[in-house]
C-alpha cells in the first residue's frame, strides 16, 4: 500500500479507537478534564503517524517490521514486531 493509504488507515483506527475505547477510560481516570487528555493523545497519535509516514519513505521497499529491524537491531526489532 502506499504511504497515504497507509496514512489514512493509521488515522481511521486512531479515531475509531478513540471513539469507542478510551471515552469510558478517560472518563473515569481525568473527570472533567478529560477532553484535555482526547487533545493530548490526538497530537501523539499524529506525531507518531508523521514518524511512520518518514520511515516509509526512507525505506520505500521494506515492511515496518524489516526496517524496525536494522533501526532498532536485531533481536529487539524482532520483539517489537512480535508485539
């Protein structure tokens, strides 16, 4: 897939998750403030797609999980592809 179907299927699991599990989460943990958090999580999901968007296209013939091997080395690229 290309990186901007890859883009748009992060940010609809993103926003679905958002939508359907954390609310009751949120809720419960920050109170009224918990829209605060929604912001918060929202500008890190974003930071973490823009990093996986670059990565994509530093290495345009690899999976996540192959340059997560020579980023990260070996055997803890393997223990993050297994999570």
């Amino acid at each position: 897939i290309s990186a901007q179907q890859f883009a748009l299927i992060m940010y609809l699991y993103i926003i679905g998750t958002a939508a359907l599990v954390q609310p009751h989460t949120l809720v419960s943990i920050a109170g009224q403030d918990a829209w605060f958090s929604v912001i918060i999580v929202g500008i890190i999901q974003l930071g973490l797609i823009t990093l996986y968007l670059k990565l994509g296209f530093r290495y345009p013939q690899q999976t996540i999980i192959q340059y997560g091997r020579l980023l990260t080395g070996k055997w803890f690229g393997s223990a993050i592809a297994v999570v």
